[in-house]
C-alpha cells in the first residue's frame, strides 16, 4: 500500500530530475539569435513549472483531508501515471519531454486541489476564487 508521503516523495523526485533541455534543437548557430531566445524561454518555463510543481505539492501535503486514494485517482490515466510495482512516476512523452514533464505534474495536482476545492465550496463557481485564497492567485491564474 502505497502511501501519501511516498507519493509526494515520488513526485519531488519526478520534478527534481534534470530536464535534458537540448540546446542543438534551438540553436544551429553562434549567430541564431532566434534560437538562443526560444531557448531561454523554454528553459525560464522549465523552471518556473518547477517551482509551481514543488508549491503544488506542498499545498496537497498541508491538507490531511486530501488522502492517498483521491491523489492516485488522478494518476491513473494520462500521460502521467503512478506505477506501483516501481514506486515511481511514469510519463509518456507528448511532443518534448524537457517543457511538457512538470507540467504535467502540476496539471495532475491542480485537479485533485479542485476536487478538493468543490467539497469545500457549496457553489461550483467559487472554487477558482477558493483556490486563489488558498494556494496563491499567481499559481491559480496559472493552472486553474
């Protein structure tokens, strides 16, 4: 039985390895300007999914009423999925593995923060202002 610690651990770990951000795709040259600017976007949104990624969970640890069986319920379709057997996160590449892996995981942890947000709420529609007062309204503008 996998548990709620274990989980969160698994996904820091998930969101902590490198990205393998190749900069041969972005620039062919000394001179691409273009590429070198693609570039520093793409990795300035690696790590600013990261930190959101890492906030996310911190957010989902803090709260004893989500349990490890709302979290897994959210990890069982979709590009990323919790295996058991391994005790790790798998993620199945959409386009670019290095953009696309933390935000995945903070796709995956916003829906259980707004399962969480409609239990709380008695009307649907003040869940994103429920999670603007609880996690941030810069993390919610972003991903709710």
């Amino acid at each position: 039985m996998t548990t709620k610690t274990e989980l969160l651990d698994a996904l820091r770990t998930f969101v902590a390895q490198r990205s393998g951000i190749d900069a041969k795709n972005y620039v062919s040259s000394w001179r691409d300007t273009e590429g070198r600017k693609a570039l520093a976007s793409d990795q300035y949104t690696i790590k600013r999914d990261g930190a959101d990624a890492r906030a996310l969970i911190r957010q989902i640890e803090l709260r004893d009423s989500i349990t490890v069986d709302d979290m897994l319920a959210h990890f069982r379709s979709g590009r990323l999925q919790w295996n058991n057997a391994k005790k790790r996160f798998d993620y199945c590449t959409g386009q670019y593995f290095p953009t696309e892996y933390r935000s995945a995981v903070c796709r995956a942890l916003i829906s259980i923060l707004i399962d969480y947000g409609r239990d709380k709420c008695s009307v649907t529609s003040n869940v994103p202002a429920f999670l603007c007062r609880e996690i941030g309204r810069p993390l919610a503008n972003r991903w709710v």
